[in-house]
C-alpha cells in the first residue's frame, strides 16, 4: 500500500492505496465522490473526466500515485460552496443537456476547461473539444447549445433539437 495525498475540491484528503488504484476509483470508492462516473474501460467515453491541476484528463487513465500532491477537481466541487451552481451546471438544466445523466459530470469537467481557455467558443470548437466524451442519449446538440449558453452567447440561432 503506498500513502496517497491531495486536495480534493479544496479538501486535503489523504488514503493508504494499492500503487495500482486508478485515480477514478481512489475517488469514487476511497473518497465517496461518486458523482465522477466510470462508463467504459477503453479510455473512451469521458465519464471519468476530472480536473488535475486546472487540467481536465480522464481519470481512468491516472493512476491515484500519479496525483500525489494535486489539486484535484471534481463536479461534487463546481458549484460554489454556497450551492449556487455553475453557470455549466445552470445551462445543462436549461437548455436540457442531459437525459439520464450518466456523461454529465464528465461533458460538464469537459465544456468547464474549454470555457477557462476559450471563453467564447464556436459551435464546432465546443463539438472538437467534446469529441473525448460520448452520451448514449442527447444527440449531442442541446450539449452543445448549453455550452455555449454558459459561455453567455445566443443560442437562439442554433436550431432545436
Ligand atoms: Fe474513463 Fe470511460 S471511464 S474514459
Ligand atoms: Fe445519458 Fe448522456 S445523458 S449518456
């Protein structure tokens, strides 16, 4: 077992792990942040993806020995600590983003280090950016318009889905 520290969502946190531990399961089953969703296991779908130091990556494809000593994000962390939620968060609901939620935490972790780099993006730099992270259910399109009414554009013009 190799002991394991760093700061979750602000919080330290510190776990004794199997040098194997993926970063996805340290979290979700040592740490109980089981809104980080694991829907694959070939590194394809998304559903795991975190932030580590302000970066966002797949966390089934970091081993928890890997993040010792990071900052590491999770959606359980992007609403503000007084539950107002993220503006990702906000538009996701209003612009129906999700149907049974399993890719949202992933696409949210996704569209939210896009935003922090391009805070304005085109639809089809939303669409590349979100090419990591796949949903069963949406068809894509009201994800996309709800990412770019995070990022305070109208999304009058982008037809219904
Ligand atoms: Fe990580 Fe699918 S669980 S990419
Ligand atoms: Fe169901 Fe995306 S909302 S997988």
């Amino acid at each position: 077992m190799t002991h394991v520290s760093m700061t979750v969502n602000g919080k330290p946190v510190t776990r004794d792990v199997e040098a194997r531990r993926l970063l996805v399961d340290y979290l979700r089953q040592d740490v109980g942040l089981t809104g980080t969703h694991v829907g694959c296991d070939t590194s394809q779908c998304g559903a795991c993806v975190v932030h580590v130091n302000g970066m966002a990556i797949k966390a089934c494809t970091m081993l928890a020995v890997e993040a010792e000593g990071a900052e590491v994000l999770t959606i359980e962390g992007l609403a503000e600590p007084d539950g107002t939620l993220h503006p990702l968060q906000e538009a996701f609901n209003a612009h129906h983003g999700l149907q049974c939620g399993f890719c949202t935490a992933g696409m949210i972790m996704s569209a939210a280090s896009l935003l922090e780099a391009n805070p304005a993006p085109t639809e089809s730099e939303v669409r590349h950016h979100l090419e990591g992270n796949i949903c069963r259910c949406t068809g894509y399109h009201n994800i996309v318009k709800a990412v770019m009414a995070a990022s305070g554009q109208d999304v009058a013009a982008l037809a219904a889905e």
